[in-house]
C-alpha cells in the first residue's frame, strides 16, 4: 500500500533534503508507535523496516528506548542458549 503525507515544508527539511530519508523516519515512527500500542509483533516491525536480524532490532528498539516486556521464561530461554553457546 502506498500512502500520501502532506507536510510543511519547513518541517519536512527538518529530516533532510533527500525524500528517502523522510520515508524512512516515518516508517520508524510507524514501526515504534505500533510496537508501543502492541498493535504490530517485533517480527513485523522487523519486516516494515527491512532489517534483516533479530539482533539489528534489539539495537534499532534500544536506541529508541523501546524496552519489550521479557518474561521470566523468556530470561531462563536466553540463559539456556548462553549456557549452551558457551560449553561449545
């Protein structure tokens, strides 16, 4: 689906000149507000944006101060896989 903003502008420069540039930040800012809402999954936050690995969006989430609700089983989940990495 394509869709159409009207900005000013003035603020549009504000992302830069290049358009592609603009595209991405408020593809960003989808991908964030849907993640905060609950409304879209990491995984299609991932697929919006493009990035390829789990790892990148831990990074991109970070940055933007995007902290997930981790369970305890998701801790222990990870504790096992660091655990297993390590005696390899």
């Amino acid at each position: 689906m394509q869709v159409t903003l009207e900005l000013p502008e003035d603020l549009a420069r504000l992302f830069g000149e290049n358009p592609a540039r603009l595209t991405e930040a408020t593809l960003e800012a989808l991908a964030l507000e849907g993640l905060r809402a609950g409304k879209i999954t990491v995984a299609q936050a991932r697929r919006l944006l493009g990035i390829a690995s789990r790892y990148e969006m831990d990074g991109f989430l970070k940055a933007h101060g995007v902290m997930l609700p981790l369970t305890v089983r998701d801790v222990e989940r990870d504790a096992e896989t660091a655990i297993r990495f390590r005696s390899e």
